[in-house]
C-alpha cells in the first residue's frame, strides 16, 4: 500500500508539461517530457538549501496543474452525485480539490523521492479521444506499473483524467470516499470539510519549517 502510494505522488507530481510538448498528438510524448522536466526539479542542487521548498513546490505545481482536468477528475470521483452540485459547488469543488491533491502529492514527492527511474512501456489509443500511457517507476529491485489514463480535447492537447497504480484507480479510490460522505451530507459540506483539510494542510506546510 505504501510503495503504491508513493507512486501514485511521484506520478502525480510528474504529469506537468511545458508549451512545445502540450502540443503533440502522442501521448506518450505529453507524458516522458514533463516526467524529465520535474525530476530535474526534484535533482537541483539549489532545491537542496534550507528555506526553499516552498520554491521547488511552486515550480512543481506551475508544471503539473495545467496538465490534469480536474474539473473531469473531480466529476469522475463523484460519479453520479455529480448532479446533486450547483454550478458554483462545482467550482468550489474542482477548486479546493485541486489544490488538496497539490499539497498532498507534492509534499510526499518532495519528502520520498530517491532518484527511481521511470521506464516507458507504451501506449495505447482505446478510442479517437481517449488513450492509455503505461510505464514503470523502477525503484531498487522493485518495478510499479503506473498507466495514465487520457483524453484529447478540441483543442488538441492530451490531458489526464485518471492514473492506475498497480491496478488501482485513483479516481475511484477518492470516489469511495465522497460516496461514503455524501451519502449522509450535503455537497455543500463535502466542500467545506475539504476546505478544512486544505486549510490544515496549508498550516502544517508552512509550521514544518519547509519555508
């Protein structure tokens, strides 16, 4: 369960894109280059003085954010409740949630990555907009199969909805989650105990001395 976790983070973290890349009709090209772009984040001597994760996790995020639909992650995690939202909840829900997984991903990556190698296995076009990547963190003796799951927009560019570590989605691990609470609460209060985690999140961040 750990090691699935940590990879699940670590691909997370690695899914940004710069301009050039965000343009290509492949998907395996919208995944490889970021992966390379981020780890070298992770490598930079500068991100090892004292005082600047806070630096390498803002670097990380403008990489990684643009790349994910989170508005269709978060509709995907919670599946048919998803109508029970008014307009504004589901911004409010693609906002906060996004910026969970953000703290929650990055600050693991940040704490557990050990230089593991990524392995590209391939891809897979299922249908004209949707395509799967496969790929393998290598760490030590231990390979964890990572597939991304992606889909092409009008505008052309591949962006990723879901990833499945070791045969597990992580959008329907969170929507596990979501069902359970709103089985017995309100949309409304699914966003506000999200807002709460966000806000410990964001104070545990900043009271850890990584600033």
């Amino acid at each position: 369960m750990r090691r699935r976790l940590f990879a699940c983070m670590l691909m997370l973290a690695v899914l940004g894109i710069g301009p050039a890349a965000a343009a290509s009709t492949e998907p395996m090209a919208v995944i490889k280059a970021p992966i390379d772009e981020v780890i070298e984040i992770l490598n930079d001597p500068q991100y090892k003085e004292a005082g600047t994760k806070q630096a390498q996790r803002n670097a990380i995020w403008q990489i990684v954010r643009p790349m994910f639909d989170f508005e269709e992650i978060s509709r995907r995690a919670v599946a048919r409740e998803w109508q029970r939202f008014t307009d504004a909840e589901k911004q409010a829900f693609v906002d906060v949630f996004a910026q969970f997984l953000g703290n929650t991903y990055i600050d693991k990556i940040q704490g557990e990555y050990h230089n593991e190698k990524i392995a590209y296995l391939g891809q897979e076009i299922l249908q004209e907009v949707y395509a799967e990547v496969k790929t393998q963190i290598v760490r030590e003796t231990v390979e964890i199969p990572v597939n991304y799951r992606m889909r092409k927009y009008d505008d052309g560019h591949w962006r990723v909805y879901d990833i499945i570590v070791e045969g597990v989605s992580l959008v329907k691990n969170y929507r596990t989650q979501f069902a359970s609470i709103l089985k017995k609460k309100k949309p409304s209060q699914l966003i506000d105990q999200l807002n709460e985690k966000l806000t410990e999140q964001n104070q545990r961040l900043v009271g850890s001395g990584q600033d």
